[in-house]
C-alpha cells in the first residue's frame, strides 16, 4: 500500500518537474523569437529612418556652424563677414548669443507642438525649410542689425530640430537601442564641422566670383542644399508605429508592445502637474540639466570658434578652414564607439564620466602649453574634441531612460537639449579675441572646467540611480522602474 501511494505522487511530481521545463523552454523561445523579430525590425528602422536623420542633422549643424567660418573666411582680403557688415567682435558673441537665447526659449514649444498637434515628419520639414530659406538670405546682408535679425530667426527655427530628432527615436526604439542610434545622428555634427571647414576652404578660393564675397557663396550653396532637403523629410520619414505604410498590421503591433516595459513609444495623453513638476524641479533632473549646460559649453567652442581656435594657432584663414576637419572626425569616431559601448554594457554615467576626463585634460594641457608649442596645442584640440561631442547622446539618452514620468519624456528631452543654448551662451564669451596672442587661456580652461565638472555629476547620478534600484524606487506615477545608471 505505502508503494501504491508513493508511485502517483513521484509521477505526479515528475510531470510538474516536465511541465516548468516545457514552459521555461517556450518562454526561451519566445524570447528568441522576438528578439529575432526585433533586429529585423530595427534593420529596416535603420535603413529608412537614420540616414534621412543624419542628413538633415548634419544640415542643422552646417547651417548653425557656418557663421564661425564666415567670421574669418577671406579676412587677409577684408572680404569676411565682420569687415563687410560693420560687425565687431563682441557684435558677432552678441549675434551667437540671441541665436542660444531662440534656442533655448523655442525648444519646449516646438516639441509640444510636434508631440500633440503636427506629425514628426510635417513639423521637422517645416523647420528644415524655414531655416533653409533664411541662410540663404545671409547672402544678402549688409549691415550688422540684418545678420542679428536673421540669426535670431534662425535659432527659432533650429529650436525644436534635435529634441524632435530624439523624440522620434523614442517613438520607434527601445531604452537600450537609443544611444547609438542618436550618436550616430549627433555624430554627423562631427562630420558637418568637417565638411564645413572643408566646404569653406574651397568657397574661399571663390571669393568675388559674380561679385560675391566668399562667405556669401558660402550661405547660398548651404541654404539651397537644406531647403531641398525637405522632400526626403516629409516622405520617406516614418511617423509612428501604428501608422507605418512599410509595416504589415503584426509588424505594427510588435512595434508598438515592444516599448512598453522602459518607456518610449507615441502616447497624447497630457502628463499630470506632479509629473511635469518632478521633470522639471527634481535635483537629479536638475544634474542632468547642468552637466548638459556644461557639456555643450564645449560644444558651443567647437562649433563656432573651431576656425578662430585654428587661426590662433598660427595659420592664415583658408588653412584653419581646412583643419579644423580633423578635430571633427576624431569626434565622429570616438561618438560612435562610445555610444556603442555604453548602449552594449547598458551603462551610461562610467561613459561619460571617462570621456569627460579625457576631453578636460586636452583643454587644460592646451591652456597650459606655451603659445608657440602650435603642434602640441593641435594635437590637445583633437583629445579635446574626443570629450566635447561623444558625451553628448549618452547624456541625452539617459534622460530619456531617467525621466519622472513615461509622459514627460519629450518634456524631459526638450528642458534637457534647451540648457544647449545656455552653455552656447557661455561658450560665446569665452574666447576672447585679445586674448589670441596669448593662446585664449579663458577659453581653454573653462572648457576643461566644464568637463571636469560632467565626469563628476555623471558619476554621482551613476551612483543615486544605483542607490534608488537597490531601494525600489517608483517613479511620479506611483509605477516600478529599473532606472539606467
């Protein structure tokens, strides 16, 4: 009898035992599955999304950009644009300036506007052309007060362009796929700095053709290639998931369940004040803004004094055009892998923090060399492009990853790239022109404060966000999070 009942409970028992196993083996497969169905998914994202992106980001950037190389292009000649609109020194920081002011102010709205009334595609196409236009109109200017009032136009327009950039990312990628995918856009900026010193080196060869100076060819030819630049925008642009002509109907689906365990996806419905409250106010947000302002601090010096950087190295004003394209593609690389790296290992504060120390000492040895030491100094500016730029998507993603609320994750991009014209800001009074004999120590120095003060906000976040998964941190709506570090 003691037999008879132990036998039905040990077969009973072994097909429980069977039963987990059968069930853990097609959950495995499952996953398998899906995972398989993501790459592919993200293949196709890729090809048709990423290069049009790239593109048009590398048009913002040339379009931003060109003004620095404007600045000095042909000034042996006295055909640059400070000697033919009157513009001083301090009237070409206050121009860059009111640009960062347009660009911090526009940010918000713009992606208000594209999250609950345009769709992505309508709204980055407008602004591509409006600026567009607008650079094209730089060609005409003659006097001081037309060049402040164009630049301020354009920074309005250019406002909204690189959170919209993001913000469609968000819809499309999961939290672990972003930072690559926007350091691949953001790395064009490298490339734009690039071939906009080389575009200018050619355009200066040009100076006076059909009676135009060289920086006037300069703004025609990029203001042309950015207006017809809008018809691949707005139709080969995917908006959302469920709207997605290239997409069968389970595609669709698989696309949009994908983003709801880390946030990401297309949601209208409005955030509660608690939630747009902790996006704004919350001292980790709050870290997140500043190490920003202090990134793009360095940013800002390569994007519109890279050619007086170079100048002040010794060359003439065509030759600094043309180098200051290495700098540039050390930071395209460098953005690349790092991103790469920090999406792989899912980890985003150590990235940083390392970039951010090596790019401070490029800064601070540049500041510290003799004046004469030009190769040296060259050589600094390379290191330092390695922590200006690449920091860059990483920052922004792990907003994206952090934020209080699913909801507030435009807002979180936005308030996040508009402290970019704030560091613009800063950036544009650092170099200071009497200060070319000496090597612009203000400048270096305060570009390797500013990196040094990132790697170090960096590594504290990476530690509170450790410390708030250790303790179970829920997020503004009361919902469980694993938050990135």
């Amino acid at each position: 009898m003691t037999m008879e009942k132990i036998e039905p409970q040990e077969h009973l028992e072994g097909h429980i035992g069977e039963g987990k196993t059968v069930a853990s083996l097609e959950d495995a497969g499952q996953e398998a599955l899906n995972e398989q169905r993501n790459k592919r998914l993200n293949r196709r994202l890729d090809i048709r999304l990423l290069p049009v992106l790239a593109l048009v980001y590398l048009l913002n950037f040339l379009d931003r950009g060109n003004i620095g190389n404007a600045r000095v292009l042909n000034k042996e000649t006295g055909d640059d644009m400070l000697s033919k609109t009157g513009m001083t020194s301090n009237g070409y920081a206050l121009t860059v300036t009111l640009f960062s002011v347009a660009y911090t102010v526009f940010e918000v709205p713009s992606n208000w506007i594209m999250k609950h009334y345009v769709r992505p595609s309508v709204w980055l196409a407008i602004l591509l052309g409006c600026w567009g236009v607008l650079t094209i109109g730089f060609a005409g200017v003659k006097n001081y007060g037309t060049v402040l009032a164009l630049r301020l136009l354009i920074g309005m327009f250019e406002a909204g362009f690189f959170p919209g950039i993001v913000y469609l990312i968000t819809i499309w990628y999961r939290h672990n796929e972003r930072a690559v995918r926007i350091a691949f856009v953001i790395a064009f900026c490298n490339l734009a700095g690039a071939f906009g010193g080389a575009i200018a080196y050619g355009i200066g060869h040009a100076n006076g053709r059909s009676g135009l100076e060289g920086f006037r060819w300069l703004f025609i030819i990029e203001g042309l290639i950015t207006v017809v630049s809008v018809i691949p925008v707005l139709f080969v642009i995917p908006d959302y998931p469920a709207r997605a002509k290239f997409l069968s109907a389970e595609e669709k689906q698989f696309a949009v369940d994908r983003l709801k365990e880390r946030g990401g996806g297309y949601d209208r419905t409005h955030a509660t004040r608690k939630e747009i409250l902790e996006t704004l106010f919350t001292p980790r947000m709050i870290a997140h803004y500043c190490a920003y302002i202090a990134n793009v601090v360095t940013q800002g010096s390569f994007t519109f004094f890279t050619p007086t950087i170079v100048t002040g190295l010794g060359y003439e004003s065509i030759q600094a055009q043309l180098l200051t394209v290495p700098p540039w593609v050390v930071g395209f690389v460098v953005a690349l892998l790092l991103s790469y790296s920090a999406d792989y290992f899912d980890s985003r504060g150590s990235h940083i923090t390392v970039i951010s120390v090596i790019g401070g000492i490029g800064w601070l040895t540049a500041g510290l060399l003799p004046t004469t030491a030009y190769a040296k100094r060259y050589g600094c500016l390379c290191m330092a492009a390695a922590g200006a730029f690449p920091a860059a998507p990483s920052m922004t993603n792990w907003v994206t990853c952090n934020s209080p609320s699913m909801l507030t994750i435009p807002l979180a991009i936005a308030v996040h790239n508009s402290c970019a014209g704030l560091g613009q800001i800063i950036a544009q009074w650092i170099w200071k022109q009497d200060e070319a004999i000496l090597g612009y120590p203000t400048g270096n120095f305060v570009c390797a404060a500013c990196n040094f003060f990132v790697a170090i906000l960096a590594l504290c976040l990476r530690l509170w966000y450790g410390r708030m998964n250790s303790k179970g941190a829920k997020d503004a709506r009361g919902e469980s999070r694993i938050w990135s570090y």
